[in-house]
C-alpha cells in the first residue's frame, strides 16, 4: 500500500494560521526515518507485523448473503458528484503534509509538522505501518475492486489503472484511518469521539468512492485495530503518542484552531 501512496504537495495553511496566533511558539522538525523519498519507515520490524492472512477470513463470496450486502452498500457511489462524493476524493489523498490535516477538525486543533512535530511523525511512520499490514492478504485474494466489476467512475480517476491491478481486500486507506482514529484517540482522549466518528467515515469513503466494497472496509478496521494493539509493545511510539498528547493540549490552551473548513466537511459527511 504504501508503495502507492502519492506524494502531494506542500500546504501551508495551518503553518499561517499558527504564526499568526499571539505567543504560539513553533518546535523544530524532527527528523524521521525514511524506507524511500518521502515515505516514513515504521515503528514496527516485519516481525513484529500481525499477518493479516491469519487474521482475516477470506472475502466473500459472490452469490453469498455477505456479497449481497457489499453490492447494496455500494450503491453509495450513485453520490457522484455530491459534497459527499467529494469528501471522499479528499479522503483518498495520504501524501503528507496534506494527509496530516485529515483528523484536524476532529482533535480541534491544527496539525503541522512545524507546530505538532511529534504528532506529524506519529502518523507519517505509522501511516506506512498500517499499510503494509494488508498488503499479503491483497496479494493472496486478489478480490476486484467494485468500479472494474460495475464499469462505473471512481472519485480518483487518475488512480484507476493502479488500482485495478491492486487488491480490494482489506482496505488499505481504511487500516490507515481507523489506525490512526485509535491513536488519536491516545493522543486526546476528551476528542475520542469525534476522532472515532471520523475514522468510521474515513473507511465510508472508500466505498462512496466506489474502489472498495464493503466487506474491504470492515476488515481495514481489523487490520487496523491489530497494528495499534502491536504499535503499544514499541518504545518509540509510546514516546511519540506521550509527546503528541503534550503538543495537542498545549495548541488547545492556546486557543489554536484547525486551518481546514471544518463546517464544510461535517456537511459534506452527512450528505
């Protein structure tokens, strides 16, 4: 997965946003270990890795009670063209910085690597956790994904080719989002709800946006929750998420607010 995770773009809006609160200090970079150019190597060895050919049943299949419900939920895609269906597109973006906003109206606060150094670290490195923990049960079911099985547009278009010759199950995007939604949760446990809320529809958008199905996204979240539950064993990331709860709460004092329009995005996810 994270081999197909893009590099965007760098955004600056929560960097401004922060320079122009009163008596707000910013904290060096910090520097992070990298597997290749703009990918964060993670906390955990191959080793210590759950397998999610374990762990995971194989998907369902066509003709059985749990297919039909993946095609009934997948009729989310017919939001083409929707606030929601655009949400969804953004969603789909996990290149940083940009990727570090995804939480921001959730934790209430700003996220940059400049003003939250050890939470941007957190989740670069434990974004490549949670990504190559679904890549052996992609490979071994090889499930198509639902816009090559029902010939209809997905959200990322540009990103169709890759994906067709990649595995639909598990979510990768969805053991990424419910991982961190987990974190978060650690980080700042009075935000546990909104951040949990978020990394449901985080996973609802992969199915909105017609490159999952359903069953895809459930088992993410399995996926997900077995990466943080090993994540808890590593030195470093307890000092991490222990740092980031510290950054997070000094920004909430200071009054700082997140730089994304977080109004449009809570109307766009109950679209």
């Amino acid at each position: 997965m994270s081999s197909r995770v893009s590099t965007l773009g760098a955004a600056l809006a929560a960097t401004t946003l922060l320079a122009g609160c009163a008596g707000l200090a910013t904290t060096p970079t910090l520097s992070t270990p990298e597997i290749r150019a703009g990918v964060a190597q993670g906390y955990l060895d191959a080793q210590d890795m759950p397998d999610s050919v374990t762990l995971l049943p194989p998907p369902p299949a066509e003709g059985s009670h749990a297919f039909h419900a993946d095609l009934e939920a997948s009729e989310l895609r017919r939001l083409r063209g929707s606030p929601r269906w655009e949400q969804a597109a953004r969603d789909a973006g996990l290149g940083f910085p940009e990727a570090a906003g995804i939480f921001e109206c959730a934790l209430g606060v700003p996220v940059s690597e400049t003003a939250t150094p050890h939470l941007y670290r957190l989740l670069r490195r434990t974004r490549t956790d949670a990504a190559v923990v679904s890549d052996p049960a992609k490979e071994k079911y090889a499930r198509t994904r639902p816009f090559v099985a029902n010939g209809e547009p997905t959200c990322t278009p540009d990103k169709e080719e890759g994906l067709a010759r990649n595995g639909s199950y598990p979510s990768g995007h969805t053991s990424i989002g419910w991982a961190w939604a987990l974190i978060l949760s650690e980080v700042a446990p009075a935000r546990s709800d909104p951040i949990l809320a978020r990394g449901r529809s985080y996973g609802e958008s992969r199915v909105v946006c017609n490159v999952h199905w359903r069953s895809d996204v459930a088992e993410g979240r399995t996926m997900g929750a077995a990466v943080v539950a090993r994540l808890h064993g590593n030195a470093d990331f307890r000092a991490d998420v222990a740092a980031a709860r510290n950054e997070v709460e000094t920004l909430a004092a200071q009054g700082a607010r997140p730089s994304r329009d977080c109004a449009a995005e809570a109307s766009a996810l109950e679209s």
